[in-house]
C-alpha cells in the first residue's frame, strides 16, 4: 500500500517570509532621521524571532501533530489561544530587547503588538488553508484507492461466479448420458474433467492468452454438443496471428452462455455463434432467435464489460440490428500476467 505523504512546510517558505517580515519591519526606520542601525537591528530581530515562534506553533497545533480533529471553521479557539501567546511572547521580546541592548527609545509597545496579531493572523490563515488543501488532496487519493480495491473486490466476485449454471446443467446431462448407457460417457467426464482443469488453473490469472482461452472453449463446446447435438454450432474463424493476444479466462464461455440463455436451442432451430477477429476486437455473433418470454437484463454483458474495464481500461462493443447480435472484445496485445 502506498505510504500516506506527510503534511509538509518548506524551510525556505517558514525562514524566507519570516526574513521578508523582519525586513518589512524595518523598512520605516530607514525614513526615521533618529533611527540608528541598532534600532533596525532590534526591530529586525524582534520581527524574526517572533514571525519564526508563530510558523511552528500554527504548525504543531495542527490535527496532524495534535491528534486532534480538524475543525471545517477558519477562525476558532486556536486561533485565539495563538493570538493571546503572541501577545503574551511580544511582551517577552521587547522586554527582553530593552534589557539586553539597554536600549531608552523603541517603538510603543503597542505597535509591536499590533504588528505581532497582523503576523499572527497572516500566517494561521496561510498555512491553515495549506492543510485543507492537503486534506483535500488526499481524500481524493483515498476515494481513488477505495475505488480501485471495490473495483477489485467486484472483479474477484465475478471470478467465483462464472459456471454455476452450467455445472449443473452439465451434470444433468452426464446422467442422461450414464442412464442410457451412451458410449461417449466416459469422453464427456474426461472433457468435464479437462474444463475444471483449466478452470481452477485460470482462476489464478487476470488474463490468459487468447489460444489458451480457445482451448477452454473447446472443451465447453464438446460438453455443450453433448447435450445439444446439432442443435448448437459454433464456426471458430479466429485468425491465428491474434493467439498471442490476452483477454479475461472464461469470456468466451460467459458469452456463449449468454446465447443460449436467450434463444432458442433446437435441433429444428440450430443456434449458430460465429467466432471471428476484427481489427482489434474478437467478435461473438450469433443470429437471433429468442426464446418466448425471454427477458434481456444486461446483467451478463455488463458484467464481462466490468472486466474488460477493471483488467485492460476498454469496454466491449455491441452492436444489434433485427437479425444478428454481435459483441465485439477487445484484446490486449501488450500482455504480461502476473
């Protein structure tokens, strides 16, 4: 997981604006005909110390360092409670100032004071609208994140949903097969066997290459055969130069599952599914012929889109008109599984 970014001042933004501030003060003594250099000195160092003193205090005070949570509202208790320390440490500057420097003349207390709350006040406002900027930032690398682990969590569950349906239906087939005593018994359960192979391996990857992914559909149409006969046909025209491509394991399955979960399966209505590449894109298109009462949802196919958007960021293709579904797969030809 990525490491949280601290919530940072630079050295140069604390010690620059507080030299620029020290400098600023001085500024209208050099207009003062009485001022000498030790008052510029004095006011300098009063200015530094004193700007120097709120940045790291505004800085400690802050959620980050205090554990405490941050308050939505600008101007609140802690600002008060900085402005009365800055007061209270300004008195402590220029006493100590007079004392140390023996120094009879200086400013009235009462502008270092007030030059003290306007130093006060620039620097909490800056360097709180700093921290909620930062906030900001990282509840957008947070949703971010979130985002990514949900998308996921969606992907994995859709993993551990493919071929139930198609368990069963296999099952029930290999018991028609077993209760007849058809030859072809033992060559069903070997192709089953072979299908949750590739299954229970595939399961591990996000991606498997396309030929892999061919070889998977070989054994489901087998079984599928077995129970349809020649009421089901599927034309594999994939061009082999498109092999080395990678799409999600059991796609091709999911589609065709589709199919004839929505049309007719007969030996009098044959469903034909054509496989065929296109530019980039694998299609799946079978001519339509639905089932009565048939109700599309949208469920199955957005679900595979959801894949193909969590797996290789594209978003499958369809396209319909009164006699032919096609859906159109993008493949990934910059593949490397993990």
């Amino acid at each position: 997981m990525e490491k949280q970014k601290r919530f940072q001042v630079s050295l140069k933004v604390i010690w620059g604006s507080s030299i620029a501030l020290a400098v600023m003060a001085s500024i209208p003594k050099l207009f003062d005909a009485d001022s000498t250099l030790g008052d510029l000195i004095i006011n300098s160092s009063i200015t530094l110390l004193f700007s120097l003193f709120i940045w790291y205090y505004n800085i400690y005070s802050l959620p980050k360092f205090s554990a405490n949570h941050a308050n939505k509202s600008l101007f609140n208790w802690k600002l008060l409670l900085s402005v009365i320390l800055g007061i209270v440490l300004m008195v402590i500057l220029v006493i100590a100032h007079q004392e140390l420097f023996q120094v009879s003349k200086m400013d009235a207390p009462i502008m270092f004071e007030l030059r003290g709350v306007l130093i006060n006040l620039i620097v909490y406002m800056f360097l709180h609208l700093l921290f909620q900027n930062y906030q900001t930032q990282q509840m957008g690398v947070e949703l971010e994140r979130t985002k990514a682990v949900n998308l996921g969590a969606q992907y994995e569950l859709l993993k551990q949903q493919v071929n139930p349906h198609f368990l069963f239906n296999s099952l029930n087939t290999l018991k028609s097969m077993v209760d007849i005593q058809d030859p072809q018994s033992s060559d069903f359960i070997l192709k089953l066997s072979d299908f949750y192979r590739f299954t229970l391996e595939s399961r591990k990857m996000d991606l498997i290459p396309l030929s892999e992914e061919l070889q998977i559909l070989d054994s489901y149409v087998y079984l599928l055969k077995a129970r349809f006969e020649d009421g089901f046909v599927l034309e594999n025209q994939v061009n082999p130069k498109q092999y080395d491509s990678a799409i999600p394991p059991f796609t091709l399955q999911l589609l065709i599952e589709n199919c004839i979960k929505h049309n007719v399966v007969s030996l009098d209505k044959p469903l034909k599914i054509k496989l065929y590449t296109e530019n980039e894109f694998l299609v799946v298109e079978n001519k339509i012929q639905l089932k009565r009462g048939a109700v599309s949802t949208g469920v199955g196919l957005d679900n595979i889109n959801q894949r193909f958007m969590h797996l290789i960021h594209k978003e499958i293709e369809i396209d319909k008109d009164e006699t032919t579904f096609k859906v159109k797969i993008p493949l990934d030809y910059d593949y490397h599984n993990n």
